[in-house]
C-alpha cells in the first residue's frame, strides 16, 4: 500500500472512530464509511483498524452491513437483466 492511500486510511478510521465507539455497531460503522464515501477495500481496512479486528471479521462486518447488500443486491439484479438481454430471453 502507498504512503497516500495508508494516511487516507488512517484518517478514514480516525473520523469513523467515534461512531464505533458510540454503541459498537457494524451496520452504524459500514454506514458511516459510505457515507464519507470510503467503501469497498478501504472500508474493511478502515474497519480492521476502527474495530481492532482481523481480516475476516472485518469482512464479514462489512458484507452483512445493510448498505454493501443493497448494493450488492442492485448490482447482481443489473448483471442478470443484461444476461438475459444478451441471450435473447
């Protein structure tokens, strides 16, 4: 990881830091990054620092939060539409 991206992900997790503190909240935390427009990656590694955690919990804090299985959700319902438009059903 770069020297940019690390500091970003230490600010990410120092702004964060509050809203885990506050009621120790995997939903309230995941909706807090995207909110601050830090998602994907760098919210499970802001999340492993946030929450003190490793990889995996930090994964699975950051799929089960509402806001990535929305999207997720979207994106798979997007993909399947444009398989059928392209296999003619």
């Amino acid at each position: 990881m770069d020297a940019e991206r690390k500091a970003r992900i230490t600010d990410l997790a120092a702004a964060a830091q509050p809203t885990w503190a506050e009621n120790h909240d995997g939903s309230a935390l995941q909706d807090h990054l995207k909110g601050i427009d830090c998602n994907g990656v760098d919210a499970v590694m802001v999340t492993m620092q946030v929450v003190g955690c490793d990889l995996r919990t930090a994964q699975d804090l950051f799929f089960s939060a509402p806001c990535p299985a929305a999207e997720r959700a979207f994106h798979n319902a997007a993909m399947e539409a444009l398989e059928r438009s392209q296999s003619g059903v």
